[in-house]
C-alpha cells in the first residue's frame, strides 16, 4: 500500500488553502493524504480533492463561556488525541504535517507519542499560537514568508506559501493593463471577508472619475450581513458589481482583474504573486502580532503593492490611489510584473519535498 501522509489543519481558510494545496501535490506524488481537521475547518475542505480522507477531530479550541465549558475542553482534546493514537496505529501515517490552528493539536500529539515524523508550515512572519508550542519540538518549519521569528530550538526553511493547483494553472498569466476597456476590479476580505471594505471600498469606487467608474466591473466579497446593503449602493450607483460572501473562482475572478483590493492575509499575497497583480493592501490591524502588516509591507517594499492602515482608510483616500493606478497603465503593469517576480510558485513542491527528506532521515526531524 503506498505511504500515507497525515495532514492536521483548521481553523480559518487561512490554515486549510496552503493544507488543500499540499494535499493535491502529495496525492499527485502517489501518496495516500488524510486531512485531520475539526468540523470548523471541515467546512472550509470543500474544495480538497476527493481522494483526500477526512478525519474530523473533536474541536481543541479554548472554549468561551463559563468554567464548566472550559473544563469540558482538556477533555475533548485528550479525547481527540486518544483517537488519533487509534487511527495510526491501526494505519501509521510516514509523515504528519500541521499547518497551525487548534485542530492541528490531535493529529501532531498523535504522531509526537508513535514516533511519527512531523513537520509544521507557518504561513506568517510570526508563530500561530499552537505552532508556537510544536515549533521546538518538530524540529523543522517550512516557512512561508521571511524571515520568521522563531523560538529556540527550531530550524526554519522558507518555502513560501502553498498555493491551490486553481491558481497555479493560472501562474503568470498575462496581465492586461488598464485602457480604453471594462475594468475589472476584485475585492476580497480572507476567508472570512471585512466589513470594512463593505463601508469604504463602494464609496471610493463611486467617487472615481465618471470615465473609470463607467467601465467598473467589480467582484467584491462582503460579510453575509452586509451583501444587501453593498449590492444596492453599487445598483444605485449604477456601477456593475457582483457581491457574494465566498467567491469559489477566485483565481478566474483574480486573473481578470486589473485591481485588486485586499486584506493582507498569508495565501491572499501568494494567491495575487503567483498570478501577479497589482494590489492595494488593507492589512486586518487586530491580527497577532500586526502580522498582516508585514506580509503587506514586503510586498510594498517590492513594488508590487500600496498598503494602507485600516485606521487611515477613507473613501476619498482610497478612491484617489485607485484613480491613480487605473489611469497609469504603465504602473499598474510594473505593479504586476513586482508581484510575479516575488512569486514562489514552487512552495507546495518544495513542501512535498521536505516531506520525502523528512521520512528518508535526510533532514533531522525530532519526534
Ligand atoms: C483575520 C485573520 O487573522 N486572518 C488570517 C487568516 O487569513 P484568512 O483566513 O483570511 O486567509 P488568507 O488571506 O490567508 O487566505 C484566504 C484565501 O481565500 C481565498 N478567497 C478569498 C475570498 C473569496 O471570496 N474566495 C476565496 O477563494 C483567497 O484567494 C485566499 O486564497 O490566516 C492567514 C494565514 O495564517 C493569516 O495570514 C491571516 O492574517
């Protein structure tokens, strides 16, 4: 039977695009891939492939609420565990890979006390909460952005940030200007959109000089409360626009465009180099450790993008920089080619390789 890989994610989409990207490429290798994730993140597995077997683990996330619901949690996880323990005993995994996120804990406790290799992917510059506990103790993590802050004790390689087979078949694809044409305008918020883009992106748009905003055609995703209300200010503004709370056909939407409006999560940026498009970057402030910044202002440094700070964010601001990049064709292509140069199509690849090297003991993965 051929080798199985474990790989333990959940949490936001953050943690499960880069996990869906690697289970492809390992499935392309001829691996077995099971995915272990809690039902939170199972709803963002959707778009794993078939082949991927699903193990859903009880919820480890600190409970909100009373005593008694944070006293049922260490016993949840310990339950997760133990189940865990059964399943790869009965079918041992070659590998564990954790891409962070509660849901990750089962699976990489599991393999931790079977003697299991394990390997964890960080996507940002700075530790998630749970890969902060498992980075000493794996020994390796594949980082997707540099440097990383690491704590003593772990090794970090930068592979860059996994990217869905979706999106790379559209890798580099050509970049059409801004010109005498409809301009395609993407607005996406993370996995979970941002209602602040709801407030100020429609009324940024709507103030643009009338001969771009006549030729407007705006993808924009929105918080399931706030469709209704954006939906009907670009009706009444009559600027053409699609409002949804998921776009499943981000890498279509993003190839088309000529603009992109984002936060400044992890696969976000490696979506938008990996294509390569201009963007204008409103980096989530709450985010740990600001860690949104930096990812946004790595890309800014590169000339790839503009970064704005949520709490100097204005309609009359925005509309001004996006005026500035849809009548500057020249730019927004530099913009384009910046954000392609900083690409690394090849992250899932080298992820997949790091597995190999870890299961052949050609790299030192403690257990
Ligand atoms: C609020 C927050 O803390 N967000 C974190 C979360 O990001 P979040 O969960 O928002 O995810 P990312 O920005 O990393 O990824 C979102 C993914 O969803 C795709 N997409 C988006 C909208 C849509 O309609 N359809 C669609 O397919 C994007 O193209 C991208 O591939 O995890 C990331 C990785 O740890 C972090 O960097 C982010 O800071």
């Amino acid at each position: 039977m051929s080798r199985r890989v474990v790989i333990a994610a959940g949490g936001t989409g953050g943690h499960m695009f880069p996990a869906q990207a690697l289970a492809e490429t390992m499935l392309a290798r001829g691996w077995r891939v099971t995915l272990s994730t809690d039902a939170r993140g199972a709803r963002y597995a959707g778009g794993f492939p078939a082949e991927v077997a699903r193990e859903v683990v009880a919820s480890a996330t600190p409970a909100r609420g009373g005593a008694a619901a944070k006293a049922v949690v260490p016993l949840r996880v310990g339950g997760g565990i133990a189940a865990s323990v059964a399943r790869m005993a009965l079918d041992r995994p070659a590998a564990v890979v954790g891409f962070g996120g509660y849901p990750s804990i089962p699976a990489l406790v599991a393999a931790g006390a079977l003697r299991v290799p394990r390997l964890i992917h960080e996507q940002n510059g700075v530790l998630g909460r749970v890969n902060r506990v498992f980075a000493p103790r794996v020994g390796l993590v594949a980082c997707g952005t540099w440097p990383t802050a690491l704590p003593k004790g772990a090794r970090g390689v930068h592979i860059g940030n996994p990217v869905r087979r979706a999106v790379l078949e559209k890798a580099g694809a050509s970049y059409i200007a801004p010109g005498e044409y409809p301009l395609e305008i993407l607005v996406i918020g993370g996995s979970q959109g941002a209602r602040i883009l709801s407030d100020v992106v429609p009324p940024a748009l709507a103030a643009l000089p009338m001969e771009v905003r006549a030729r407007l055609r705006v993808s924009q995703q929105a918080r399931e409360e706030d469709v209704e209300r954006v939906e009907r200010f670009y009706r009444d503004e009559a600027i053409e626009a699609e409002v949804r709370t998921f776009f499943d056909d981000i890498p279509r939407r993003m190839t088309l465009a000529q603009l992109v409006i984002a936060r400044a999560g992890a696969s976000t940026l490696a979506d938008l180099t990996v294509i390569g498009r201009p963007a204008i970057l409103i980096p989530f402030a709450a985010a740990a450790e600001d860690h949104q910044t930096a990812n946004a202002k790595g890309l800014e440094a590169v000339g790839a993008a503009e970064v704005v700070a949520e709490a100097r964010l204005t309609p009359e601001g925005l509309a001004a920089r996006v005026g500035a990049i849809l009548t500057d064709a020249p730019r927004a292509l530099a913009m384009a080619r910046a954000a392609l140069a900083h690409a690394r199509p090849d992250a899932a690849e080298r992820l997949a390789d790091l597995v190999d090297d870890l299961i052949d003991g050609k790299k030192e993965g403690r257990t």
